[in-house]
C-alpha cells in the first residue's frame, strides 16, 4: 500500500501540545482578519472543539506559516511570524485534526 493510502495515525500527546501552543497564535491572525470567525473558533476551541470550516482554517494557516523551512539565509525564503511553526508541527497540526476526524 502507498503512503498516500496508507490509514491515517493517532495523534499523540505531543502533537496535542504544537495545537495548544498555535492555536492562540492563530486565533489572534483570525481576529484581526475575520473577528466573528475567530470568535466562533475561539469559543468552540474552549469547548474542545473545532467546526468543519475552522479545523480547514487551521490547516492551511499552519501550512502557510511554515516559518522554518531549513533554508540558509542565502536559499530562502525568510518567513517571519509571531511563533516558530517547523514542517513537523504542520504534520502534528494536521495529524490531530485528522485524529479529531476532520479531512485535511
């Protein structure tokens, strides 16, 4: 079976704590872009979960917000962000949205 048909994994408690530590991050971005959205997100994120359309939010923010990409300064791209966001804390963001059943 290919890795792109291969069943999705569990998120794991450490995937749990990058979600913990970007969603504030996020939340804050969507306020200042979206103020009711962020405060549905914000209020249903209290409540330990996330709507369709904000877990899509969150994933493709995460995405666009890698902000460390292995790059040199000399190769690119420079990405400034108010938090460090790695290529493995896209993959936990979007394994926990998967484990929370959401498609991304």
């Amino acid at each position: 079976m290919s890795a792109a048909h291969q069943p999705q994994q569990d998120s794991s408690p450490a995937d749990r704590q990058v979600v913990e530590r970007l969603v504030p991050v996020w939340l804050r971005e969507t306020e200042r872009h979206d103020a009711d959205a962020a405060r549905r997100a914000r209020d249903n994120w209290h409540h330990g979960e996330l709507s369709g359309q904000a877990a899509q939010d969150l994933a493709l923010w995460v995405t666009a917000r890698i902000t460390d990409t292995g790059f040199n300064e000399d190769e690119g791209p420079d990405v400034d962000g108010p938090a460090r966001i790695t290529p493995a804390d896209k993959a936990s963001v979007h394994r926990w949205l998967a484990a929370q059943g959401h498609r991304v």
